[in-house]
C-alpha cells in the first residue's frame, strides 16, 4: 500500500509539496542542468565529428590530386619527353657534344 501511496504522490503532484523533496530540490535542478549539459556536449561532439570526417575527406582528395599533377609534371619535365615536344615544333636535339670554353685572365 506505500507504493500505491508514492506513485500517486508523484502522479498527483503531491509529492512536490512534502519537506523531503524540497530539501532535495537543489540537486534536483543540478541534476537537471548536468543533464542538459551531457546532451549538449553530445551534440557538439556529433558536430566536430562529422567536420573532421568531411575535412578527411577533402584532404585525401586533395592527397590524389597532387600525386596526379606531380606524376604529370615529372613524366613532362624528363628530357626525352622534351625532346620529344620539341621535335613536334622542329627543335631537335643536338647530338654533338657541348665544348667547354676556357678563359684565360688577363
């Protein structure tokens, strides 16, 4: 029957009104506010989460993009490719060898 008694308390609002709880009522609100801050945090968190994956993302796109374009500008910078390009333009490539100029000082 004091369980009858106490849930008809909580359920008729009564129990708002008794000194024990109104003793506790101070904790109650810091539970209360605990608790709201336990949720916001969460959703913070949630947030930071899903920047850091996105920013992942987008780094490693970027990672992809920069290994094309070095790869690209290394196969275009090695010299038979240069000379190949050159040909095309009527530039050939010289196959005596270069002499060394000697300067004698004065």
């Amino acid at each position: 029957m004091a369980n009858k008694f106490k849930i008809r308390s909580i359920l008729d609002g009564s129990i708002i009104t008794q000194d024990k709880f109104l003793q506790q009522w101070p904790y109650v609100i810091l539970l209360a506010c605990l608790s709201i801050l336990l949720i916001a945090n969460n959703y913070v968190s949630e947030r930071i989460i899903r920047e850091t994956n996105s920013i992942n993302r987008e780094l490693n796109e970027l990672r992809t993009e920069h290994l094309a374009t070095l790869s690209e500008y290394l196969q275009k910078k090695q010299q038979s490719e240069i000379a190949r390009r050159l040909n095309t333009v009527g530039i050939r490539e010289s196959v005596v060898p270069p002499k060394r100029i000697i300067v004698k000082n004065r």
